[in-house]
C-alpha cells in the first residue's frame, strides 16, 4: 500500500493550495480529484461567470457610447460570447495541468502524485480511491484534508434539468441568450447573473427578491445604487415575495409569487436560475468510516480552525462552510498544512475578508460595513467621497460610485473597514485591507504619495478628512463629500472646515 504524508482529496481552490503548500516542507502528498483540477470555481463559478461579466461591461459601455451617437448597437451572438469564456477556461486549465504534471515528472512521484477518481474512507488513515473504470485501489496517509467542494443547492418541488430550469452548472451551457430568465435569489450570485444578461441587453431579467431589497446585508446606499442600475438595466424585481410553485410548461417556465399583501401574480418566462446557495459534496465520502462528524447545523464538516474532531483530518473550502470564496479556500488549505507541518498556533483570522461583487458597478469590501458597526452598538466615525471628486475616475468619464471608510471613533481612528463602488473598486482597498491586519490607524493612508492620476486618490481624500485637513471641504461639497459619526445608532455630521 502506498504511503503519504498528506491525501487532499478534491482539487478546487483548497485542496490544490494546500498540496502545494505541502510540498513547500519536502511532504510525499497525494491529491485526488474525481473530476476536473480546479473545480466549480475554474469551470462553472469565479472564473467563467466573472469572464462573461467582463464581456457584458465591454458589450453595454460600447453601446451606450455608439447608440448616444445614432448608431446601430452592436451586436454579439452567444456562440461568440462562449468562446471567449471557453478560451479563458482553457487557459487556467492549462496552467493547472501542466504544473501536475511537471510536478509529477520532477518528483518521478516520489514526492508528488495525482490520482484521478473518486475517494472515500476506509477509516481514519486509509482511503480508497475509484476509478472510473471500474478499478479500485487503497492509500495510507498520516493527515487528509478534505477539500471536496460544493454543488448548488435545489429547491424542493422544483424539477431541474439545466435545460429551462437551472442552476449555475446548467447557465453555463445554453446555446443563446434566453429572451427571459426569472432568477431565484438576489443575494450576490443572483444580481450578477441578472447584472451579466441584462448587460447583454438580450434577455428580460425577473428576479425574486424575499426581502425588501437586493443585497441586505450590505448599506443601504451600496443596494440602492446596485438596484437602482438594475431597474436601469430593465430588470424587474420582485420585492417580498414567496415563490409558490415554479415549473415546467409548454417549453418554458411558469411562476407564481405571492406577497405580504396577499397579492399573487403568475408570470411565464423561456427559462429560470436557482440561485440559492450550494450545498457540499459529501455523498460519496463516507467520512463516517473515518469518524468525522458534521457541524452542529448538520450541512457543513465540523472544524476547529480547519481541524476536525478527528485530529488528524482537515477540512476547507466550501466543506468547512465558514465563507465559501475561492480566496478563503485557498487561505484554510494552506492554513491547515502550516498546522500539521509547522507547528502554527495562531488561529485563521476571517475578519478583514477582502471580496468582490461584479455587479454594476462593481463592489469591494473589507472588514464591516456601516450597518454591521450599529447594529454591534460600535461608535464609529464614517467618511465618503464620491467618484465626481476623483480625477482618474473624471477622466475616465466613469464617476458613478463612491468610496467609504469606518474608523473607530477615538483618537486612533483604526480602520474597521470600508467599501467601493465604482470603477476599478477592487484594486482600491488592499492597502485599506493591509493596514487593517496590522491594526493601524489612518495617519499612514494620509501621508502616503499616490500616483496620479488614479482612482485610489481617493482614499486619501477620504481620511485626510477625517483628519480635517482635505483638499476639497465637506461642508462646501456636502452631496459629495461626508464626514459623519455614528454614537448610539443616530448619526451626525462632523464639524468641518
């Protein structure tokens, strides 16, 4: 029986991250993936979707410029559009597979080795990996990480068949655009699926909202502009509403909402989306073998700081269920090697978490957001400039957006966390993001030299107004410029210059 010092089974963002880190101290690992290297994220998430949004921002600034003109929009078939997402596939693909396999060539296996097939436990240090033809071998490894990954989770009494109804695997496999979608769920997949094809500006766009608007767990002006672009964009959304029954008819999909009012209205769309979450793979593990228990909720592994309760298997990624982003994965899968492999005892830290949303505009943030600080009764100081006072965004004639920045409401002003919306959002808050981790204030944001022209200026605007000394003055530009804080829940202006 071979041996190892590591079986990762499941090749998405943290199984990889993690063998790869296991191979850093000179460990014999094993990784083990029964269908394709790089996951959902690579094939049918982050990587194909976000390629498909560039393509929708590109398709709708174009038109919006030659139709202000009195030209023709132009026009692209989905063939054309899957290309380009296929090619961009191919070349993630790419990379992965000719790195396992350098790898394996280098190590003549001895250090590295990928297996392809299905792995499930024996107990605790075995596994048993099946192959697609039939044929079945078993391991010994002294740690495993799991690292399987997740599919999208159904609704009950919704027949799928990734044909009319939908998840994120089938979406990624239509011919055409739909001339109509109903998306279910308007969290953060929903709206940039419904921000994707209403770009296009070839399919009517229905999305079933159950709460009184997109995103709520985000500040009210970050999902007021997101909704607002959505309504621009054509976009219906259903607000408060509770999807009755959803179906299959005549070729096409009909469904029936209903609303606190007791209003109900039936609406027949060419296809629906189910964007409500994914559950993980665990079908075929059969960790009970191994002795690993679930978490308390019954849908996720249970873990202490990626460690399950059998000490010598791990879990990541969407398994563990903490925060299911390609980033975090690959964050826990090399966390939890350096806790075998290296003795590390600090704790992984999901606090100052940096995201994005590829919405329109796109949306990035780090640590809270305004909302989350009053509702923890936090005093906070809060700071905005909008897009209109930033150069490069002037200059790019793209000044929809704003940047916010939460500090502490003391002397120190640490930065608890911020967001932007707007062009090039997300290149705008690693240093925000940097200072955060090293529990610094904002002295060092303020007296930074930025490049100019670019959008990241404004950030220094921002704090330098906390620290009353902007160029541009509050209390002159009070539509574009806020200074406030935040004490008890009620927020009030600062005296500014």
């Amino acid at each position: 029986m071979e041996k190892y010092d590591l079986c990762v089974i499941g090749a998405g963002p943290a199984g990889y991250a993690a063998a790869m880190r296991a191979i850093d101290f000179g460990k014999r690992v094993v990784l083990i993936e029964k269908q394709k290297v790089g996951g959902a994220g690579l094939y049918k998430g982050a990587l194909s979707s976000k390629t498909l949004w560039e393509l929708s921002q590109k398709v709708k600034a174009v038109n919006e410029s030659i139709v202000s003109v009195g030209r023709k929009k132009l026009e692209v078939t989905w063939e054309e559009i899957n290309k380009t997402v296929n090619e961009a596939i191919f070349d993630r693909k790419f990379q992965y597979s000719c790195h396992i396999k350098l790898l394996e060539a280098e190590s003549m296996n001895k250090t590295f080795k990928y297996e392809r097939g299905l792995g499930s436990f024996v107990d605790n240090h075995v596994i048993e990996i099946s192959k697609e033809n039939g044929k079945k071998k078993q391991i010994y490894a002294e740690n495993t990480i799991i690292a399987i990954g997740s599919k999208p989770r159904l609704l009950q009494g919704v027949d799928v068949d990734e044909k009319i109804i939908m998840t994120s695997d089938g979406i990624h496999e239509i011919d055409d655009f739909p001339k109509s979608l109903v998306i279910v769920g308007a969290g953060v997949i929903g709206c940039e699926f419904a921000t994707i094809f209403s770009n296009f500006g070839k399919t009517k766009v229905h999305l079933i909202d159950r709460a009184d608007k997109v995103l709520p767990f985000e500040d009210d002006d970050i999902s007021g502009m997101i909704e607002n672009n959505l309504a621009k964009n054509g976009v219906i959304v259903h607000h408060r509403a509770n999807l009755e029954r959803l179906e299959k008819k005549d070729g096409e999909v009909e469904y029936e909402l209903s609303y606190p009012d007791g209003r109900r209205e039936v609406i027949r769309v060419e296809k629906a989306l189910l964007s409500v979450g994914r559950v993980i793979n665990s079908d075929s593990l059969e960790m009970e073998k191994a002795g690993v228990s679930m978490s308390k909720r019954g849908v996720h592994i249970g873990d202490d700081d990626t460690q399950t309760n059998v000490p010598n298997i791990y879990a990541c990624g969407d398994a563990s269920g903490h925060i299911a982003l390609y980033n975090i994965a690959e964050l826990e899968g090399r966390h939890a090697v350096e806790r075998m492999f290296d003795g590390k005892k600090a704790p992984l830290s999901y606090d100052n978490v940096s995201t994005i949303m590829f919405l329109q505009p796109e949306v990035a943030s780090v640590g809270m957001n305004e909302k989350q600080c009053i509702e923890k009764n936090i005093d906070v100081k809060v700071v905005k400039i909008d897009y209109s006072c930033i150069a490069r965004a002037i200059a790019m004639r793209k000044t929809e957006g704003f940047f916010k920045i939460i500090v502490t409401n003391d002397k120190e002003m640490k930065i608890l966390g911020m967001r932007a919306i707007g062009e090039h959002a997300s290149s705008a808050i690693q240093a925000v993001a940097l200072l955060m981790k090293m529990d610094k204030g904002i002295e060092e944001l303020a007296e930074m030299i930025y490049p100019h022209p670019s959008i990241i200026e404004g950030i220094q605007e921002c704090v330098r107004m906390l620290l009353n000394k902007s160029i541009f003055k509050s209390s002159v530009f009070k539509d574009k410029l806020k200074c406030y804080s935040c004490v008890d829940g009620v927020c009030t202006p600062l005296q500014r210059l």
